[in-house]
C-alpha cells in the first residue's frame, strides 16, 4: 500500500510539471533572425560585448553576434531575445516608442517593456511590446551595416523576418 501511495503521488507530481512547462509554441528557440527582404542576419555590430551596441544586417557567416536565443516570459506571447554570444537582449534603446528609435543591446532586467517582444511566426513580424512598433531594417535596405530600428507597421520590405 506504502509503495502504491508514492507511486501516485510521483504521478501527480510529473503531471504538475508538465503543466507548468511551456507549449511547444512557447519553447525557447535559438538561432539567425534573418530578414526576408535581405537575406541578411540581424546581428549586434562587431558582435560587441557593450551595452548599448547597436543592432544591425550583415550577411549571415556564422559571426558570434548573429545568434539569438528566444526566452519566453509570458503571459501571452512576450518573448526576450537574447543574443548567444553576450546574453543580453535585444532592445529599443531607452524604451523610446517613437518611430525611427535604435535596437540595441543591454544587460537583461525583468519587466523592461523596451526589451519584450511579440513574434509572429505567421506574419514574419517581431514587434516590441513596449511601443508596438515592429523591428525593421531602416529604409529597407539590403545593405550590410544598415541598422535596426522600430517603426509602424506599414507592410515595408524590411519589416519581415525569418526565425
């Protein structure tokens, strides 16, 4: 009877587990963020270590700063994109939530709304949940060095993501 006993509550146990993991949508991912219009990866400049290095293209040769991690934090679909090399997030720069502001890097901090963001696999959009702008490459270019910025979705070129 003992021995049944703690077969059921190691049962009731695993079952809680499973329910606290999250879905399969909401596990973490890793790897190149690519822009459709580009084909390019977004990466942090010189894959620096520094916070506030900024976010940018660059053809996509394996470079440290070019691989992300997607951490999800809940409730809904907020995401922290972190980047594997320096393990600090992806971010709009001061929370800004104008159009035209900077992404860039800076030490992860819980419940900084500039640094949550939503993915849209469906779509191929990320837009911060802070602002509700969308990551984009500035004017759509297809240029190496062109950097990330938020801007309103307007369907543009550079607005659209591969991840």
């Amino acid at each position: 009877m003992k021995l049944l006993g703690k077969a059921a509550s190691l049962a009731a146990v695993a079952g809680s587990l499973v329910l606290l993991m999250p879905a399969a949508s909401h596990a973490a991912s890793n790897g190149e963020i690519r822009n459709i219009n580009s084909g390019k990866c977004l990466e942090i400049e010189n894959s620096s270590v520094a916070n506030g290095a900024r976010a940018q293209q660059w053809s996509c040769n394996g470079q440290a700063g070019s691989k992300w991690t997607w951490e999800y934090v809940g409730p809904g679909s907020q995401w922290r994109i972190k980047n594997s090399y320096t393990g600090k997030c992806l971010e709009v720069a001061d929370s800004r939530t104008d159009n035209g502001a900077p992404i860039q890097q800076w030490d992860c901090y819980p419940n900084v709304r500039g640094q949550l963001w939503i993915r849209n696999s469906n779509e191929g959009t990320i837009r911060n949940y802070g602002s509700g702008k969308v990551l984009e490459i500035d004017n759509s270019s297809t240029s190496n060095g062109a950097r990330a910025q938020q801007w309103d979705f307007a369907e543009a070129d550079g607005q659209y993501w591969r991840f």
